[in-house]
C-alpha cells in the first residue's frame, strides 16, 4: 500500500512539475518599438469630417432592395470634397454602382500591393429604439468627447480614416513603392454579394494579388479579456462560416377542440429543443488556440497554468467556456434559433410550423456538416433545408507567423505602446469572404477601442466613436502605410 501510495505521489509531483514548467516558460509574443513621434493629426477636424459622413443614410435594408440611392451618391460626391488631395492623387472607380475601388499607384510595380477595406453601408435603426438615441442616429454630431451615429463604429469609420490617412499622408508628399487599394463596399450589412464580391472580381480579373488585406473585425477590447488589464488589440486571423436552417414540420390541421398529441408546433419547438440541448462538439483549435498562446504569457499564474497546458485542461476548459456565451463562441459552432412562424388563429391547428436557426460555423466544422448534425439531431419529421442569402464556409487561418502579422503587430507597437496584440478568431462575418481568394494574407482589425458594455453599440443603439480614439485610428492607417509600403515621409 505505502509503495502505491508512493507511486501515486511521485507521479502527481512530476505532472506538477510539468505543469509548472510549461506555465513559467511561456514565451511572450509581443514586439517592442519605439514610439512614433512624428504623426500629428488634427483629431477634432478630422472628427468633424468622419461626422458628415455619418449624415448620410446610407442604410442597406433586408436582401439588398431598395438601395439608398441619394444617399450613396451624396456621400461619395462628400468624400470628393472632403478629401481633395485623395481625389486628385488616386484613380476612383465606381462598381456595382454604390462600391468604391481607389488605387494609389506604387513606385515600384514589381512590388506587390496592399488593399485596405471598409464598408460604405449601415444597419438600419430597430424601430421602436429611434428614442433611445441620445443624438438622433443620423445626426452625426459631436458631443461630450464623442461623435454619435450610425456608422462611427461600423464601419464609416473605417472608410473615413483610410482616406483622412492617406490624405494627410499626400499633404506631407508621401509617395507609396506598393500600390495600394482601398476598397469600400456598400453592401456589407447584407452580405456584400454586390459590392465586395464585384471589386473582388474585378480585381481577379486585373491579377491583382495583395500581400495583405486589412478590413473591419478586430478591435482593442479594454477590461475585456479576463487576467489581464492591459489593453488587447484582437486581430482577427480567421472568421467563422454562416449558415441559417430551415426547419418545417407539417400536421393535420383542424378544430383545436381534437387535437393530436403533437402538432406542428410541437414538433418544431421540440426539434429546437434538442439543438440548443445537442450542440456542436468543442474544439480548442487553429485561431482560438492562437491566440491562447499569445495571450498566455500576459496572464497571472494561475490562468497561465490552465492555457499553458490545456494538453490536460481542454476538457475542463471547455466545460467553462461553454457557460459564457462569448466565450462558447470561440470553441464551437453555435446555434441559434432566430425565426419561429406558426399559427393564424387561436382555435384553428396550423398545417405547417416553420422556424430558422443561424449557425456560425468554427473552422474545422462546414455547412454540409451542419446540416447532417441537425437531420440527425432532428429526426425524420422535419424537414430540414439550408435558407437564405448568405452560406460561408468558415474561412482558412491567416498566419499570425507571416511579416504582414508583424506589420501590424509593429504599428501597434509604435502607437499603442503597452497593448497586448493576439490572433483572434472572428464570430461575425465581413467583406473578407469575397476576396479570401486573392490573398492568403487577410487580416480584421481596426484599432476602435471598446469596453463590454460598448459591444451592444455596434448595431444598436448610440453608436458613436470617441474623437481621441478617432485620431488614434487615422494615425494608425497612416502608420501603417508608413510601415508597409512607402518610404518616409
Ligand atoms: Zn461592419
């Protein structure tokens, strides 16, 4: 017994020893740079101008009807007003009527260029919040250290801080090597099959073949990620696939005096049921697992231990993550009951019940896997079908190892000095997925700085951007062309 007893001890000391091992020889992945001194912007002006932009109503409204046309042609006829020395350096092109393609010609063709992205595009107010607003949505005004509407987080002001950066980079006679594309699209918040995925086309007609694409996704989340009080700059290295279900069930309709024991609504909220009580499997993989590894060494001991060693933690880690919402939505396909339709009148049983669930798709998962995990899930009752628009499978991983990483990685350095940078793996969607065949190098970021109880501003309700933080973003576009495709100044 004493020998058993000794064994066991022995080997509880050495997995401890491991385990302890691991956590303390973590390697950080962060990169150090001297900070840039020598990029002033004028915040404020170039607040105001980010503030007219946001005036235009540039909603994109459900299936891509109706497009606001006034509204479009209005801000691209600002944007050429705004940004006068943008207008006569770039070429501009026009596609798919409302996108907007800009290239900078580089010095030096043989090198190969770079494509900054935004979107032109809005969500539209949810009735009923119009009086929430604290400016009204398309006001655009400047108030109490922050510009206000829709679009001054998503995404106008991306659009606008790519050309308040080159245009202050134009002023100071800046004259890039890399051509560089800006592409704006303006169909985003309803897939971008228009927009980005014409200007994709185009580009792939032209042979255009980026070394780095940069859009809209990531951010600087502040207090956000547990353990660790620094700032962390989320770049998003991959995102997850979309797909929405239809679920049908049909039933003998009739009095409601005789009912079976299951009717058509039955069936479907018991089919839902067993979704939401059978989820898709976990994995701790590819970006998600990345980023573990480079926030890691930014943590405290403990939490340290658990990611420095999830070869023993995954399972229990998992399980942890599966109770916060965020969080289970970087380890697994999630589901979501999002539609449920049924029913005309209280005393009469409907034929027909019909409900949709939207799964985000983890890379590594697909949307043939989906659909095979809910017929199976479901049964033989339902009849189960992919709807609408929008299917994407998740996308492939971007390199956190390649230099257009670092490129990023470096300019953050130089501008946000004391911020952790860290691979993300990305739950919503962007442009991205039209051009991920032109580039293995794309990449979702934008340096906006956000608490959590900022996130519920981003489609909602007082959207808005602070001016500082405004000018912190146009420095970083500015930087980081600086960096990645010119020489000074
Ligand atoms: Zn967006």
């Amino acid at each position: 017994m004493k020998r058993v007893l000794a064994a066991v001890g022995l080997v509880v000391a050495v997995l401890l020893a491991v385990l302890v091992l691991r956590a303390a020889t973590v390697k950080s992945h962060q990169l150090q740079a001297a900070p840039v001194k020598d990029l002033a912007i004028d915040a404020r002006a170039a607040a105001e101008r980010l503030a007219g932009a946001i005036r235009f109503p540039t909603v994109s409204h459900e299936n891509g009807q109706n497009v606001e046309r006034v509204a479009f042609l209005g801000l691209h006829e600002y944007l050429q007003r705004s940004f006068p020395r943008v207008h006569a350096a770039l070429t501009r092109e026009t596609v798919a009527d409302y996108s907007l393609l800009y290239t900078w010609k580089g010095s030096n063709p043989s090198l190969a260029p770079i494509l900054l992205m935004s979107h032109q595009d809005v969500v539209p107010v949810e009735p009923g919040t119009e009086k929430d607003w604290t400016h009204p949505t398309f006001s655009g005004l400047i108030d109490g250290g922050y510009v206000w509407g829709r679009g001054a987080l998503d995404d106008k002001v991306g659009v606008l801080a790519i050309l308040e950066a080159a245009e202050t980079l134009l002023a100071r006679g800046f004259q890039p090597q890399r051509t560089v594309y800006f592409a704006f699209g303006h169909d985003e918040e309803v897939g971008g099959h228009q927009g980005a995925a014409a200007i994709a086309a185009l580009l792939a007609r032209r042979g255009v073949r980026p070394e780095l694409i940069l859009d809209e996704g990531g951010l600087i989340a502040e207090g956000m990620v547990q353990g660790i009080e620094k700032p962390v700059a989320l770049i998003g290295t991959a995102e997850k696939g979309y797909v929405s279900v239809e679920l049908v069930a049909e039933a003998a309709g009739g009095h409601s005096s005789m009912p079976p024991r299951h009717g058509a609504i039955g069936k479907v909220a018991e089919a839902i049921e067993k979704l939401e009580d059978h989820p898709m499997p976990a994995h701790i993989e590819g970006a998600t697992k990345r980023s573990f590894e480079y926030l890691a060494p930014e943590m405290p001991f403990v939490p340290r231990l658990v990611l420095a060693n999830l070869w023993l933690f995954a399972p229990a880690a998992e399980r942890q993550f599966a109770a916060d919402p965020a969080a289970n939505a970087r380890i697994r396909t999630t589901t979501a009951a999002t539609v449920f339709q049924a029913g005309i009148k209280e005393n009469v049983l409907p034929h027909r019940a019909r409900a949709v669930v939207n799964f985000r798709i983890l890379p590594g998962d697909s949307i043939a896997g989906v659909l095979r995990h809910v017929r199976e899930t479901v049964g033989p009752e339902i009849r189960v079908s992919a709807t609408g628009v929008t299917k994407t499978e998740p996308s492939p991983e971007s390199p956190d190892s390649a230099p257009e990483f670092a490129l990023l990685q470096r300019t953050l350095a130089q501008l946000f000095p004391g911020t952790v940078v860290s691979p993300n793996l990305l739950s919503g969607g962007t442009d991205t997925k039209h051009y991920l065949g032109l580039s293995h190098n794309v990449y979702r970021f934008l340096p906006i700085r956000m608490h959590a109880e900022d996130l519920a501003r981003l489609h909602g309700t007082n959207e808005r951007v602070g001016v500082e933080n405004y000018g912190e973003i146009v420095r970083f576009y500015a930087q980081l062309l600086r960096n990645g495709v010119g020489t000074t100044p």
